[in-house]
C-alpha cells in the first residue's frame, strides 16, 4: 500500500470568454497536487495559461503540460489523422508555449501528460509514441511522463530513459485490461463513491471494472478531470479521504 500520493487535475480548459466544465479551477487548485495545463489546441489560451500558472504557483502546484490533438471545436476527444511527425511537432509547441509562460513566473515545468484522444492514441500507437519519447529526449529529457501503466507510451518511455508517473483515473471507468473506457461525455458521478474507489485502489492495488471483475491497478498519482460534472464534489471527496486515511498528498 502506497503512503503517499499525487492528485492531479486538468486546468485551465476554456478559451477566451468560453468555459469547459463548471468553472472550478481556483477551487480546485488548492486541493491538488499536480496541475496539467491545456496549452492552446484542445483549450487555452495565453491569458488563461499564465493565469493557471500564477495560481498554481501561489498554492505551491506543480504545473505540467497538457498537449492535444488541434480540435477546439472538438475539446481534443476527436481522434485527427495525422502523421507521427506531425502530431510529435503538436506537441513540442504547446510544451514550448507553456515552458516560456512558466519561466516568466519562475518556474520550471514539472511533468509531460497528453489530452483526451490523444492520450488514448499515445497508448495505443507505438509509432506515434516512440517518435514523442525520442523527440522528449532531447528537448525535456526530465519531464516525467504522465500515463497509464503497461501502455505503447510507457513502454517507449522506458526504453528512451524517460520517467513515467502512472496514473489511476478516479472518474473514469475500467475495462478488463485494466485500460479505461474512453467516452466523449462523462455522466456525473457520486463523489463518495468515487472516494471509496480511489480508496480500494490506493489500499489494495484493485479497480472494479464495468464486468464487476477484479482488475490490477499501479500507480502513483490520481486524475480527476476538471471537465467532469461536479468536479469539485470529487476532488473534494477523494482529498477528505485520503487525508483522513493518512496519506500523504504530494507531486512525485
């Protein structure tokens, strides 16, 4: 059983006057540990990023960034068929436009985690994933990755010497494989069972899978997606427990 643990939340998913979710990012931010912020193609803009940032500074969060596929209309959950090379390019320019805005503020970018379809791409596509990670290596070579254990991202991470912080999705479900079912709109969620979840895993290394089967889960953060209705609720919960279960809340 794990002692202490990361909850990480996505931040900053709106552009300009639009917002996704409920609009709960500074509530939220205080309860996290780790913060992954949209960088402009699947949400965000500058303002909005340098904003996150600031106030993931002033609660001592450690900013990461957000890459997605370039679907605004979209929110990133829509796969693009693009090249390898083209999607690494993607990604190496929000991780640029972020760096910059967070070096601004002084600070240095903490951790790697991809978006929505994207994220499901990287950990299904070996070439797209091995093309990131050799692209990683060069440019942000001690950036942990943020990723789900066992999948084409991990293991191409491992093999560039990269580090990865595998993840446990608290508001999303599992399949057999241990991988999650990938949905395009989330239903709300009862946060204490949510908690109980985060709990079991935490404990017992296990997630219940929509089967009702029994699945193995290692990790060493927690993702609760902003966008989720009544995230808020959740992240709330899921901390309460964890604090009063005795774990300790903290980035990798």
């Amino acid at each position: 059983m794990t002692t202490t643990i990361d909850i990480n939340a996505d931040m900053g998913e709106g552009f300009g006057a639009w917002q996704i979710g409920d609009g709960v990012d500074s509530q939220i931010m205080p309860l996290i540990s780790s913060a992954n912020v949209a960088a402009g193609f699947h949400a965000g803009d500058p303002t909005t990023m340098a904003d996150i940032i600031r106030q993931a500074a002033e609660h001592g969060v450690a900013v990461g960034v957000h890459p997605g596929f370039r679907d605004l209309v979209g929110f990133g959950r829509r796969h693009i068929d693009a090249s390898a090379g083209e999607l690494v390019n993607d990604a190496l320019y929000q991780l640029g436009a972020l760096r910059e805005l967070a070096a601004r503020e002084g600070l240095s970018l903490h951790h790697f985690k991809l978006h929505g379809a994207l994220f499901m791409h990287a950990a299904h596509d070996d070439e797209f994933a091995h093309a990131l990670c050799r692209a990683l290596e060069q440019v942000a070579p001690s950036l942990p990755i943020y990723c789900l254990a066992g999948t084409a991202i991990d293991r191409a991470a491992s093999e560039a010497g990269l580090r990865c912080v595998h993840e446990f999705y608290a508001d999303r479900d599992y399949n057999d494989e241990g991988s999650i079912v990938f949905v395009r709109k989330v239903k709300p969620l009862d946060p204490q069972a949510v908690a109980q979840k985060v709990l079991r895993a935490c404990r017992e290394g296990v997630v219940e899978a929509v089967s009702g089967r029994l699945v193995p889960v290692s990790f060493q953060s927690i993702c609760i997606h902003s966008d989720t209705p009544g995230a808020l609720s959740l992240v709330q919960s899921v901390r309460s427990a964890l604090d009063q279960a005795g774990f300790a809340v903290k980035a990798p």
